[in-house]
C-alpha cells in the first residue's frame, strides 16, 4: 500500500505518473484507505527510505521521458512488493517541497548528415519514500 498525506489524513493512493501532464510524478487517492495523522503517527514507525530515480534517453522526445517514467514506476513497484507484512510506502514529499520532476537535456548530433536532436531524462530530485511498519 502506497499513502500520502492530505491535510489531516494519510490516504492509500495509486501512481499518476504521465509524460504529458504538467506534473509527470503524481499520485491520486483512490479512497481504499484513510487514517488520521495523529492515528498514523501513533501506530506507525518509519524503518526505512527509499531515494527512487531513474533515466533514459533517446531520439524521440515523448518516448525517452515515457521510458523514464515507466523505469521509476517499475522501480516503485518492486520497492512495493518487497513490503512485508503491516508495512507501507509513505510519499515523503509535499506538493510545495522538493517535489521530484522529470529533467531532460537536449543535445544536437549528426546523424547520417542531418543534424537532430538526442534526448536525455533523469528524475530531480529522488521520489522519497518512506516505509513505515505497524509498532509492536
């Protein structure tokens, strides 16, 4: 289970992640699961982060960073599965601090004579995750 805090509340959400939206790392609820902060911080203990990032690149703009997303999304996945049991993954960052987003760089090169663009896409900075475990 994946949460992420909402004002008062921590809420099971799913990723969101889409090379074409203006923010391409996004989480939505999706209203399985909700505990109060206080009830969260009281039964939870963080035993562990996870600092996830990936890269890709390539010819193609849109395909490069939908690479990358699908990399960072796998490697979610697998920091997911590798949960046991009581444990779940926090989204340690707010909407308004440090939210990690997707950079690329451009770079010119020549290819059979013609000029075109190559694509680079990295993650900046990590997606922190948090994993937490129910105490006791």
């Amino acid at each position: 289970m994946i949460l992420k805090q909402y004002g008062t509340s921590y809420h099971s959400v799913e990723t969101n992640f889409n090379a074409r939206a203006l923010t391409e790392i996004a989480f939505r609820r999706d209203r399985a699961f909700s505990i109060p902060t206080e009830e969260f911080e009281s039964t939870y203990e963080k035993v562990d982060e996870k600092a996830l990032t990936a890269a890709a690149e390539g010819n193609v703009q849109d395909e490069a960073e939908e690479a990358l997303l699908v990399e960072l999304e796998a490697k979610l996945q697998d920091a997911l599965s590798g949960l046991g049991e009581g444990e779940a993954l926090v989204v340690e960052v707010r909407d308004d601090e440090g939210h990690p987003k997707t950079q690329d760089k451009k770079t010119n090169v020549v290819v059979e004579g013609e000029n075109r663009l190559y694509f680079q896409w990295w993650v900046e900075p990590p997606l922190r995750m948090g994993v937490y475990r129910k105490k006791g």
